[in-house]
C-alpha cells in the first residue's frame, strides 16, 4: 500500500493527472493498491473568525464543485485495483517545513503536479508545486497534460472521457 499526493486545483481538468497516473500504473501491471490524496494549498486568511469557523467541509463547499467529486469517483471505479481509497485535502501551512511534516504525517511516497495548473489564487486557494518540487523525502514527478484545443467536454463531467 503506497500513499500518492497529486496537486490540484479542484477543476475538472485537474483530474487528467490522476487519469495519466493510474493509466501509467495499471500499463505497468502495478499490483500496488494507492490511497490517493488530492490536495490543493489554501489561505486560511488571518481573521480571527475565518479561522474559528472555517472547517474542511465549509472550504470544499467554497472551491470543489459536485461534478469534480463526482468525475474522481468514475475514475476511481475505472481502477478498482490499484486505488484504495480517494481522499480530498487541502493544505494550509505556509512555510517548506510545514509541508514537509504533512507529507511525512500522511505517509506520502509520491506526489505529482503539473506546473500549467496555476492556481489563480481564487477563492484562496494556492499553487502546491513550489513546496512539492522542493520535498526531499518522495519521489516527485511532473505530469505534462497534452489536452486538445477544442475540446466541447471541457469543465463538464463528459470530460472525465476523454483520453489523455
């Protein structure tokens, strides 16, 4: 059993990376089973309410939309043995080493991003592929996204489909 982070931003879009992964992995005949973590930083802000009543669910319902949870479940089904168990995160920390004991807490072993992903800071959420490209401790890959211009799936769950 492996732990496997992968960077998003909780787009539709996004989603193509955990797609190439477990593409790569069952082409290899990997019999490995993976927890998968999605997670995307976000800014807690500094105010003394937002940190007091802001929890995961209320941050989710702010920056995932349904049609992202239910696109990562039609993945999740395509693999039934190589993926575990899904699981949304954010990150809050701000600094390497807040990052660096996540990733150990979690047992992470690889993380994946892909750096055209960008986040745009909307809604407070951040960029993770600074922190992931500087940890030491897992084995960090960069997925390339080679998605058509014209695609008319795209931001709908048709486009969990396409081929990547």
């Amino acid at each position: 059993m492996k732990t496997i982070l992968i960077a998003t931003d909780y787009s539709l879009e996004s989603l193509n990376i955990l797609k190439k992964v477990l593409k790569e992995k069952n082409d290899a005949e990997d019999n490995t089973q993976y927890n998968i973590l999605l997670v995307s930083g976000y800014d807690m802000g500094d105010s003394i309410r937002d940190l007091l009543f802001n929890t995961k669910s209320t941050v989710f319902s702010k920056i995932r939309s349904k049609e992202f949870c239910d696109a990562y479940s039609i993945i999740k089904n395509k693999y039934p043995h190589l993926v575990k168990n899904i699981v949304c995160d954010i990150f809050t920390g701000s600094f390497q080493r807040a990052f660096n004991n996540y990733v150990k807490a979690q047992n992470i072993e690889e993380a994946y991003y892909n750096s055209s992903l960008k986040e745009k800071n909307k809604k407070g959420k951040f960029d993770l592929s600074p922190y992931i490209k500087k940890s030491k401790d897992i084995k960090v890959k960069e997925i390339a996204l080679g998605a058509p211009e014209f695609m008319p799936e795209r931001g709908k769950l048709a486009e969990v489909f396409v081929e990547v």
